[in-house]
C-alpha cells in the first residue's frame, strides 16, 4: 500500500487529479469507480478544471458509483446520482454513467443490473474510495461477513450520525442502502484512497498499523496489491 501525505486537502486533490488524469491518458477507456461525500468534492472540482482545460478526456470513459442511499427518489438532493450530477456528471464527457437505483421496487434485481453492467464493462481499472470513521467502504459497514457483489445494506449508526447533516430537520433519512460489495471493489486493477481531516486520523492509524481487522472493511485493502492512499497531514496525524 503506497502512501502519499500531502500538506492539505487542496494538495490531496491535486494528487489525485494526476492519478486520474494519468490513468485516462494510458488507457482513454477506462472504467472509473467513484465515491461521494464531502472529501471528493475537492478532486471532482479538479477534474471538472483539467477537463475544461482540455487537459482530461472522459469522452470514452465509463463510471460506476460505489452506493446510493435506499429508498430515495433519484431526483432528491441528497441523493448521489443528484450529488454525482452536480460536482462531475453534468460537467464533463462520460461516455456512461451507472449509479445504483434508489427508487428501484426490486432491491434483488437491481443489484443483478447494477452487477451485470459491471461485468459486460470489463470491471474496474480505477477505483477512487473514502474511508468512514468507522472503516467503511462504500457503504459496506463493519460486519463479521461481507457480501461480494452489490446488495442492500443497513447503515450504522456512525454513518447515519455523520450523514443526517445533509438532511433537514424532519425531513426522513434513509436507513439503507445499495452499495458495491468488497469482492468488486477488490477486484479493481487499482485503488486510490483519499483521506482528509483530523477526525480520520485514529482510522487511518488503524489502517496503516499493519493488522488485518476483520472489523474494518478497509483494511482488507491491505491485501490488494494495487493501492495509492493520497492523505493530508491532519489525517495523517503529522
């Protein structure tokens, strides 16, 4: 697992705005995983500049979203196909785009979908993840087992707590939701993990002590043998 610590989060995006853009360079085609929540915002707002630029091409590039919250109608705004739509979608060139259904009536036969346009697109070439302070991976939560293909998951608490400030007061905050499972994201040809803050430096500690916790989804990354985790200082502790 390679390791990059940046001075802040501005240097982190740029870092990973490289990996990005180097990736698309070697291979115009590639499969792009992407995640959602505040600390990507950063990367996407660089990507959305180089393509502007003329710098980055997305034009034959496809991307799959990690999660969506379940239910939610997919025009809500705090839903991530709205979230996705905002920061990258309707800013650069993808050739395709697949995010979970939140409004799907068949929670099974949605996953098969999601699953099956994975599969016919060859996988993922580039994964871009975020780290909960519990651990958690797209939305796969700390658990004694975890699925390998996409399902529906419960949220933990944690994960509700530091979610419910993207939704107003009374308003009803999803409980679950459909996320890729860790056998996909595993199978990535590689992996770029952004991490920012000072509230992610004892998971990240966790992360990098050289332990295997069962408990802690991103740790299962510690066997894969193509990881970049580009972090700031705050993060890192330093």
């Amino acid at each position: 697992m390679k390791k990059i610590i940046c001075g802040n989060y501005e240097e982190c995006c740029s870092a990973a705005a490289d990996i990005f853009t180097e990736q698309l360079r070697q291979k115009p085609e590639s499969v792009l995983g992407l995640a959602t929540g505040s600390t990507p915002i950063g990367l996407y707002e660089q990507l959305v500049s180089r393509y502007d630029e003329g710098k980055i091409d997305f034009s034959r590039a496809k991307a799959f979203n990690l999660d969506e919250y379940y239910p939610i109608k997919q025009n809500h705004a705090q839903s991530y196909k709205t979230f996705m739509e905002e920061h990258l979608f309707d800013k650069v060139n993808f050739a395709q785009k697949h995010i979970p259904n939140g409004e799907a009536s068949d929670v099974v036969a949605e996953c098969a979908r999601f699953d099956a346009e994975l599969e016919a697109a060859g996988g993922i070439d580039l994964q871009l993840l975020g780290i909960g302070t519990n651990g958690h991976i797209g939305f796969n939560e700390p658990a004694v087992s975890y699925p390998l293909k996409s399902y529906m998951t419960q949220l933990s608490e944690d994960s509700l707590k530091s979610n419910s400030r993207f939704f107003t007061k009374g308003e009803t905050q999803p409980t679950t939701a459909l996320t890729m499972g860790i056998g996909q994201i595993f199978a990535a040809k590689q992996i770029l993990m952004l991490i920012s803050g000072a509230n992610k430096t004892e998971i990240t500690k966790k992360l990098f002590e050289g332990k295997l916790h069962t408990d802690v989804p991103a740790c299962f990354l510690l066997l894969h043998p193509n990881v970049t985790v580009v972090l700031d200082k705050a993060a890192a502790g330093v």
